[in-house]
C-alpha cells in the first residue's frame, strides 16, 4: 500500500467535474457493449468493485443478467461463450484483476477499463477504455472512482448528457459546501459513521464509508438502508454514532425511527427528512445516474473536513 499525501485529497475532489467532462468528451460514442451482451461479470477490487456494484444493479433493472464480483474470489463465475467481463482496474495493475482477466481470456470476450491504459491490465484483455480521470496526487481513488462509474454506465447505454448534468450537480454540491459542511461535521464528529444506501446504490455507501476510512480514519461501514435495521442497528444503542442516509429507500422511516430514540444524529444526503440534522441538497435528484454519480462528494468533502480539523492519525 502506497504512502498517501492527504494534502492534496480535497484539489484531487475539486477536479472531479472537469474529470467528468473529459470522459464524456472521450466517451460519448462509446458502444454500449453491456446491452449487447448475453451476461455481463464485472469484476476488480475496491473502488472499482464499488463502481461495479451500482453498473451491475442498473443493468439488472433494465432486465439484463449482469453481476459484479470481487476479483479475488476463490470461487468465481466460469469463463464462458457469450460473456462480457468487463475488468475494473483504475491503477491498471491490480494483480487479482489482472488474474481474473487472464483466466478469461480466449473464452469470455474480456475488456479493461482503467486509468493507465498501457499498464498491465492492457495485455489481458481485447480492448481497453482509459478512465481520463488524471492523476490523483493524494494517492486515494476519488475521481477515478466517480469516473469509473461513468464509463461503466455508458457501456450499460446511458446517454452521456446525464453524465455532464452528474458533473454539474458535483460542482453544486462543492460550490454550496458553505451551506452544509460545517454542521454536517459538528453533528458527525463522532468515533464511528455508519452510511446507508438503498442496495441499488451500495456502491456509493461502500465509497462513501471508505474514503472516511482512508483520509481522516473514521470508523466507518456501509450498510444498505432496508438491511440496517436488521443487522447493524444494535450498534446505535452504543453512544457515539453517527448516520449518513442517501436517501432513496422506501424503508427509510424504520431507521430514522431508532435513530431518534437512540440519539443517533442522521445527515440526509439528496432530501430532507423529519428528525434529521441537517440535509445535503443534490440537484437533478430524480435521475438516479445523476445520483449515483454526484452523492459520493458528500462524504467526500467530509473526509476533507475531518482530515483539516484532526490531521494525519496514521501515514498509510
């Protein structure tokens, strides 16, 4: 694991925008190769696994058979005709993805989407789509995962103009961090953050969980919002924790319920709810690409805030 220089964690989140727009302007033409498929197996690790968790679900709300998988799995789906994998890689070097990619390979058609498309990722598979996210100095997967995303969904065929309206709500929500941020994390300066996500979007939860984890060590942990009050809501009877909510669940009322009587502070993010601190607006909300895409910066810009307010906690 790479040293990372947190210094320059919340330039690289600025720039996600701009990141955007490149992609979209490299991209827009791209085939949407995921409709054309018979099954569709994305498979990487970390960040890029989360991007792959909401491709995934997306696609099978339009009906297809696609699947997201961790590039480690000692018991993985089978290469097979009719296949697309579809091998996330931002670093381009991920050694399990790259394993993952080879044992397809010659079977299954195997493309690479990654940030360094001359890495090695690019030897294993027919075709490779560079991410045009650039470098991120703070050595945290940020923009490339928000343009992971965005490349996986315009292979599922979404139309690249909610992409840029993505980008445009990102620099809203930066813009109008004045308006929320502070209070967001008075209310959340607490020793542990739990962020709740409907499973369609647990990708944006697990990112959103992970870069509190890695800029300012929070301890934090993604939960899908239906599921919480079934295997995580004991933990709200300890003092000290603290809620996230993206919203769009229809079980949300059950969590806010137990977090009112345990006094756990909720930060709504994309619309308010009774009982909650405080809410982060997101416009273009009713698109759930917009959604997906642009709701990551919350805790983003938390993790930022953190991170000035206590520093450094460890060097890796």
């Amino acid at each position: 694991m790479a040293d990372l220089d947190l210094e320059h964690f919340l330039p690289d989140v600025v720039e996600t925008p701009a990141s955007l727009q490149r992609l979209v302007s490299a991209h827009a033409g791209v085939e949407p190769l995921a409709l054309e498929a018979r099954r569709v197996l994305f498979v990487g690790m970390g960040s890029s696994r989360f991007a792959a968790l909401n491709a995934a679900a997306y696609l099978r709300s339009l009906g297809r058979d696609a699947h997201a998988e961790h590039a480690s799995s000692g018991a993985p789906q089978p290469p097979e005709q009719g296949l697309l994998v579809v091998a996330v890689s931002a670093g381009g070097g991920s050694a399990e993805t790259i394993a993952a990619a080879r044992r397809h390979r010659g079977t299954s058609t195997v493309i690479g989407v990654t940030n360094r498309p001359g890495g090695a990722l690019a030897a294993e598979v027919a075709t490779c789509l560079d991410l045009h996210a650039g470098g991120e100095l703070s050595g945290v997967a940020c923009r490339s995962y928000t343009n992971t995303l965005a490349l996986l969904l315009l292979l599922c065929g979404v139309d690249p103009s909610r992409v840029r309206a993505a980008a445009d709500a990102s620099a809203a929500i930066m813009d109008a961090n004045p308006d929320w941020l502070g209070a967001a994390a008075d209310v959340l300066s607490r020793p542990a953050i739990h962020v709740l996500a409907p499973a369609e979007r647990l990708g944006s939860a697990e990112q959103s969980a992970l870069m509190l984890r890695e800029v300012p060590r929070v301890r934090a942990d993604a939960c899908e919002t239906g599921d919480w009050s079934h295997v995580d809501v004991y933990l709200s009877k300890l003092p000290g924790l603290g809620l996230v909510l993206l919203r769009g669940s229809a079980w949300e009322a059950e969590v806010m319920d137990w977090a009112l009587a345990r006094d756990c502070p909720v930060v709504t993010v994309g619309g308010p709810l009774p009982g909650a601190a405080v809410d982060v607006p997101i416009p273009g909300v009713e698109d759930p690409v917009v959604r997906m895409l642009a709701e990551v910066r919350v805790c983003e810009l938390l993790a930022a805030d953190f991170h000035r307010r206590h520093g450094d906690r460890l060097s890796t």
